[in-house]
C-alpha cells in the first residue's frame, strides 16, 4: 500500500531518519511542538539532544569538528525535524549552512576559534544576517557596512528577518567592507562573525503569523566591534563563499517542504478514515479521495525532484537549475498539499489543538524563504538562454 514516507532509499538512509524521528518522538511529542509553536519558544531540549547525536555537525568535515554526512542525510533530516516542528528545521538550516560555509574559505577562521565544533555540537548558537529592511533578494544594495578601526571592525547597519539571533552567540553578517568593483557589485562584500553580546548590538524579536518557533529577528548594529580575525574566508569576497552554499540550501529548503507536506498528507488522510458523516468514513467520497491522491503524486512528484538536485551535488555535476526547481516544485506543491488538508479538515484543522493549522502558516513561508520563487524563475528563465530580468 502507498504511504507518504519516502518509495526508495538506501537502507541506511531510512535508519537515519528512523532515528531522527525517535528522538524527535522523546523531545518534541506533539503537544510539545505546538506548545513551542503557540508561543513562539526555541526548542531547546531539542536542539542540545540533536547536537549530542551529531545531527547539527552535518555537512562539516569531520577533520574540523564536525560530523561529515552527504546532501541526501541533510535533508532527510531537515524533513523529519519539518514534519514535527517546522520552524526548528528552519533553524537546523541555519546551522548547517554555517557548516558548509566554515568548511570552505573560511576555515581558517573557523578553526582559530574552534568555532566549527562548538556550533556541532550545540554549545554555541549561530545565526545569519543578510537580509535588511529595504533588501531582501537584491543583496548587492545592502547598506550594513564595516571598517577597521583601532585594530577591529567596527560595524553599522541593521539587518531584518533573521532566524534565532535572539539565541544566538555570534552571528555571520554579510556587509560592505570596501567599495565596488565597477561592474561587479557583488566585490567589497565580506562575511564577518560578529558576538551578539555586546553593547553595539541590539536584537529584537520580530513576530510572523507562520515559522513561530523559528525565532525571527531584527538586529541593529550600533559601532558594534568584532576582532579583525573575525573575517570569515576572504575580504570582499563574501557573496562568492555564500554562493559556494546556495544548492545545497535550496535543497534542504525543498526539504522542509518536504517534511511539512508529508506531515499534512498524513493529517489530512486519518481525517479521512476516522471522520464519519452520512454512516460512514467521508474517506469513501470519490471527491475527497482525489484531493488526497493529488497531495501524494504533488509529494512524491517533489520529492522525486529534489533526490536528482540531490544527487547532482553529491556527485559534483552543475546543480544550480536543478536545485532551484526542486525549491521552487516543493514549495508550490506543499501549500496545495496543506490547503487541500484543511478544505478537508475544516474547523478541525483550523483548531488551535490540530498541527494542521501550524502547517498551513508554515508552509506560506517557503513561497518566499530564503530566496522568493518568483526569483527561483528568474533563474530559470536564465538558464534557459533568456535575458537576465534582475
């Protein structure tokens, strides 16, 4: 019989997320989760037990501290952690871009700092800053700048829109170091790691409908100061050491989606089989069987995408036109998924004490996050030999 868990994997795959999913069972059951949701809380507990079992090392390399693992492990385990409580895998993203980030250029830092295996490990909290109030995808006109003063960076700027600073210990914030190369906006812009606990730094919480738990943020920089080696990778080379991270993001982004479709598919079909009106199950309704084969054919469909995008990167082929369609198709897909599980629903599903609602708020924000799906197309509309439209 057909399920919505995942038709082929490599066994070993499947014990990941069968361990994944225990531990979530233990620390996250589901009125925690919505608990955590409701008030917009970090799953703490949560997050220590993933680090105590190497899951937040993923996609560090285990010379640096961290606990190696392929794309495809990270995204099964992003979708698990989605299925329970979506806004903890937009912060077990967070985690794993940083990952992927210190193990390239920036490892040198990294490695001073002994930043890689704290993060592993869940000692240390890290967050990201690159969107600001009036840039969201247009990074290249960011307004946040650095300089060297007195033997350190001195930062000024705000950024807007940023999971879990407000838990965070440091965070890697892209900003202006230098001027433009003429022509090449993205030259003058670095990665630097910044402490968040000082008093150039003030981080407010910023309340969204959907991804509660996620912990958005706004943070302003006030003559902040982070130490001169505190460059992540080279100066104003930033946005080429974040570039290095964009496929495999996008993939792990598909795998929220993922794990918040799965789980609304699988709300939505127990809705079927235990709901009765006009003597018997309302899963007998041809009508509301349709809705429920088209949510598993839109899954498997994603699904299906985002395991070649997978696999593009593993084995070091050009990805960037498959991850972004495996971004763009889970995305879509999954609020289909979630609105037909709530038509079907009902009340039921817009009840505070029902998932369902957390998932339909939730997934509005993989239309737009981390990168919009209208720019995904543009994208693609460039990879098919048409004109650059930004």
């Amino acid at each position: 019989m057909l399920g919505t868990r995942p038709f082929e994997e490599p066994p070993e795959r499947g014990d990941l997320r069968d361990m994944v999913g225990s531990l979530l069972a233990r620390e996250l059951p589901p009125d925690r989760a919505l608990a955590l949701d409701r008030a917009g809380l970090f799953a703490a507990e949560a997050w220590a037990a993933l680090g105590a079992a190497g899951l937040l090392g993923l996609g560090g390399a285990e010379s640096a501290g961290g606990t190696g693992g392929t794309a495809g492990d990270a995204v099964a385990v992003t979708e698990e952690i989605a299925r329970v409580l979506p806004g903890l895998a937009v912060d077990y993203v967070t985690c794993g871009m940083a990952m992927r980030m210190l193990g390239h250029d920036g490892g040198a830092a990294a490695a001073a700092r002994g930043w890689l295996p704290r993060i592993a490990s869940g000692e240390m909290i890290c967050s990201f800053g690159m969107s600001e109030p009036d840039v969201g995808t247009d990074l290249l006109n960011l307004r946040t700048s650095a300089r060297v003063e007195d033997g350190r960076w001195v930062l000024r700027g705000q950024k807007l829109w940023i999971s879990l600073a407000h838990k965070a210990g440091i965070v890697f914030v892209l900003c202006r170091t230098d001027p433009p190369e003429e022509k090449r906006r993205s030259r003058g812009l670095s990665v630097l790691a910044v402490p968040l606990d000082q008093p150039g730094v003030t981080v407010n919480r910023v309340h969204l409908a959907g991804m509660r738990a996620a912990g958005t943020c706004e943070i302003y920089f006030d003559d902040a100061v982070a130490p001169l080696d505190h460059l992540v990778g080279e100066r104003g080379r930033g946005m080429a050491l974040l570039a290095q991270t964009l496929d495999v993001e996008r993939v792990l982004a598909a795998g929220i989606s993922l794990g918040i479709g799965r789980a609304a598919l699988d709300l939505h079909l127990a809705h079927l089989r235990e709901r009765e009106a006009f003597g018997g199950p309302i899963g007998r309704f041809q009508a509301l069987q349709h809705a429920a084969a088209d949510s598993l054919a839109d899954l498997s469909a994603s699904r299906a995408l985002v395991n070649t995008a997978v696999r593009a990167i593993e084995d070091g082929r050009p990805a960037t036109a498959l991850t972004a369609m495996a971004k763009l198709v889970a995305g879509e897909s999954t609020a289909r998924i979630v609105d037909r599980g709530m038509r079907a629903m009902a009340a039921h599903g817009l009840a505070e004490e029902s998932a369902m609602q957390m998932y339909f708020r939730d997934a509005r924000l993989q239309l737009f996050s981390p990168v919009s799906n209208d720019m995904i197309r543009n994208i693609l509309g460039e990879s098919l030999g048409l004109p650059r439209s930004y």
